[in-house]
C-alpha cells in the first residue's frame, strides 16, 4: 500500500495525539473524534528503517482535504 492521505512519511515515537489519529480513532487532519469517522487511504510512518502503515480517517469536513 502507499500513502495515500497526501501527508508526508512521520518518524516514530509520535505524541498521543497522533498516535489516536494514526490508529483511525481520530480525524487524521483535525483530530475530531465525533462520529462519522471516514476511511481516506493510508500514512506511513517510519521505524528503525521500516515503513509502518495505517488506515486512516477523516471528519466529514476534511475528506478530500490535503496536508
């Protein structure tokens, strides 16, 4: 899989903040947690030289919405 979200590979650790957002609990733009949540694709984040790769969500406000 690629990324797919747009946004740039992050190195890990990560705060919890985006760790909520990378496990698909959070909007990966704003960080909302209120229902619906809406699959849009994949980040990748990087770990002791692999790559790690998450499904993400997004709000209703930021499907379609860039880094």
């Amino acid at each position: 899989m690629a990324n797919t979200t747009g946004w740039p590979p992050l190195a890990l650790p990560v705060d919890g903040a985006t760790l909520v957002r990378l496990q698909g609990r959070a909007c990966i733009s704003c960080g909302s947690t209120e229902p619906p949540l809406i699959p849009v694709g994949h980040a990748e984040t990087s770990s002791g030289g692999a790559v790690l790769r998450w499904a993400v969500v997004a709000c209703p406000d930021h499907v379609g919405v860039g880094p």
